[in-house]
C-alpha cells in the first residue's frame, strides 16, 4: 500500500493512517496488530488506558521495532511530574521497546498544571525515551498553551474527527501551527458508515464506506486511526489506492453536523482516569 507521511519538527515521519487499538480484548487486539503489520501497516496507536500494551508488546517482538511508528498515551491521572516519568516508563517494558515514537496527554486535565506535564515530557524526550511529544483532545485554546510553555515541540494534537464532526476551527488551528491532526474515531464509532452520502460514493467508487472516509481523511491532511476487531477490515481499511474527485470530497465536507460521538463538552470528573478528588 502507498500512504503518504508528514514530517513531524523532529524529522521524524508519521505514516498519514494509523491503527487504532482502543476497546479490543486481548485476543482481538492481537489478531489485528497482527494482520495490520502483515498487511503494510507501519503506525500503531496505542495508550496505557487501553490496557494492551503488553500483548502489542508481544506481537512486536515478532516484527522489526525499526519499521512502526509506535505512540502511546499517558492517562490524565498521571499528569504531575513524577508520575508521567513512571507512566512511561512502565509503557516502555509493557511494550518491549527502549522507546516511543509519539508520547501523547491522553485528555488535559486542568486539576494538574500543564507546565509540570510538559517538563516531564521535556525529560522522557531528553532521556531518549520519546521521540515526538504531542496531546489528544486539546482545544485550541489548550494546545495553544501548551505551544507557548512546551520546550519540546508539539507534534500531534489527536482529536475526534470525522465526517459528522470537523471542528473546523480546531482543525485550522492545529494546520496553522504545524501541529498533525490525528483523527480518534474517524469512522464515529461505526455511526457514520451508514451516511446517505457515503453510502452513494461507496456505490460509486465501488469501494467500502470506511475506504471512502479514510480516504476524504487524508486528503484533508488529517491522519485517521481506525481500528477494527476484523482482520478483512483492517486489510481493507489500509487499500487507499484511489482518488475522490473534488465536487465529492466537498459533499463529503457538507455533511458536518457537529455531532461528537465521545468528545462532548463536559467531563465525567468521577471518572477514574481523570483521578480528580473533591
């Protein structure tokens, strides 16, 4: 398969599609990083939060570490300084690696300073142990922040992105400030798939639904993570191999309605992963 790549301010290049790896079981996740790899896939996705990095761990062992680009995520509740440093640290051995491609804040959390985050970051990237420093669901006006404060570059801001939710603001933002977007959920959690509209440019490219977001995807420049429990999808979902014409990448734009399916504007703060007491 040919995929295009961005190049990151570290020189690095992040392969423009991606797997995602959230929500599998154990088996699952294995089979699918499995056949991704075997299929031409050369970025995985993963975060502690996800609680896979040791069976990715143990698929990787089996395939040249050299060739991935491999992210993974540290949970809000591990934003202060010395629990970031442990975080990935315990990634690393969870994973078999001496290192991360991508080190990413899995969601801001606004009862730990950002500054703290970020020196953790600055250290782990120092050290070696990270190559590439970025966020994931950072607004604009976050990530803006985080730009001004970080002594490290930062490369990614990975949000909800997808036909029925552009943010084209956010978006904007990101591009003007060679930030790469990666897209979580770029099929909406399977919801878009059934899109009056993609399901005609489907018919008409004689292509998959999801082939036809991932495809409208990279030609916005945005870097889609799909993730999928079945090997034929994962297969399918990395044959990007045409083009869609302008008039239908438009209609494809149209189709925003600002709906999110998990990024909504309130937080859950019991929730265990922000570790946020009263």
């Amino acid at each position: 398969m040919s995929i295009p790549t961005h190049t990151l301010p570290s020189g690095d290049e992040l392969p423009a599609l991606g797997l995602g790896t959230y929500g599998l079981d154990d088996e699952q996740t294995a089979e699918s990083v499995r056949t991704a790899l075997d299929a031409g896939y050369t970025h995985i996705d993963t975060a502690e939060g996800y609680r896979n990095e040791d069976v990715i761990g143990d698929v990787l062992a089996e395939y040249d570490r050299d060739g991935v680009f491999l992210t993974s995520k540290v949970l809000p509740k591990h934003l202060d300084y010395e629990s970031v440093i442990r975080s990935c640290e315990a990634s690393l051995d969870r994973l078999g690696t001496d290192h991360l491609d991508l080190f990413l804040i899995h969601w801001p959390n606004p009862a730990i300073s950002l500054r703290e985050t970020l020196q953790a970051m600055a250290a782990l990237h120092d050290r070696g142990l990270v190559r590439n420093v970025g966020v994931s669901n950072f607004s604009a006006y976050q990530l803006s922040c985080a730009h001004y404060i970080s002594e490290v570059p930062i490369a990614v801001n990975q949000i909800e992105f997808h036909p029925w939710f552009q943010r084209p603001d956010l978006v904007e933002y990101c591009q003007k400030s060679d930030t790469v977007v990666e897209a979580a959920a770029p099929l909406a959690r399977t919801d878009v798939l059934d899109d009056a509209v993609v399901r005609e440019l489907a018919e008409k490219y004689d292509r998959s639904s999801a082939q036809i977001i991932l495809r409208w995807a990279i030609d916005r420049d945005i870097v889609p993570l799909p993730r999928s429990s079945s090997p034929e999808h994962v297969r399918n979902n990395a044959d990007l191999d045409f083009s869609l014409d302008e008039e239908d990448r438009q209609r494809l734009d149209d189709r925003d309605r600002d709906e999110p399916v998990y990024d909504f504007p309130a937080r859950d703060w019991t929730s265990d992963v922000y570790g946020i007491t009263q």
